[in-house]
C-alpha cells in the first residue's frame, strides 16, 4: 500500500508542476520590476480549465501526502 501511494504521490507531483507551468499569468516581464496592471479580468476557457485542475491536483496531492502518513 505504501509504494503505491509513494507512486501516486509522485505522479500527481508531475502532473501538478506541469500544470503549473502551462498557465499563462500574462503579466509579462514588466511585473518582475514592479510595473503591475490593475486590469483583473476572468478566466475563460484552457486557462479556466487549467486553474481548476491545479486546484484539484494539489487537493489530491495533500490527501496522498497525508495517507501515505497515516499508512
């Protein structure tokens, strides 16, 4: 049971860093100096889809972390 939660746990590491990096902030290189927009618009398509399966992945990342500790 332990290598399979280590395994699934590892898999969802992946997943949940290129995930990560697929989002697009649009900020650009502007914002690393300082030089943010206050236009906050709503996310729409691909990058909605991408914002929710973050938030899905990291949620089952927590509870594999914390079932491989239980185990």
């Amino acid at each position: 049971m332990q290598n399979i939660l280590s395994v699934l746990q590892i898999i969802l590491g992946i997943l949940l860093v290129t995930v990560v990096l697929l989002q697009n902030s649009g900020s650009g290189l502007g914002a690393g100096f300082g030089g943010s927009s206050t236009v906050f618009t709503t996310k729409r398509g691909v990058d909605k889809i991408l914002f929710q399966a973050t938030i899905a992945i990291s949620i089952l990342f927590f509870a594999v972390a914390i079932a491989s500790i239980l185990v």
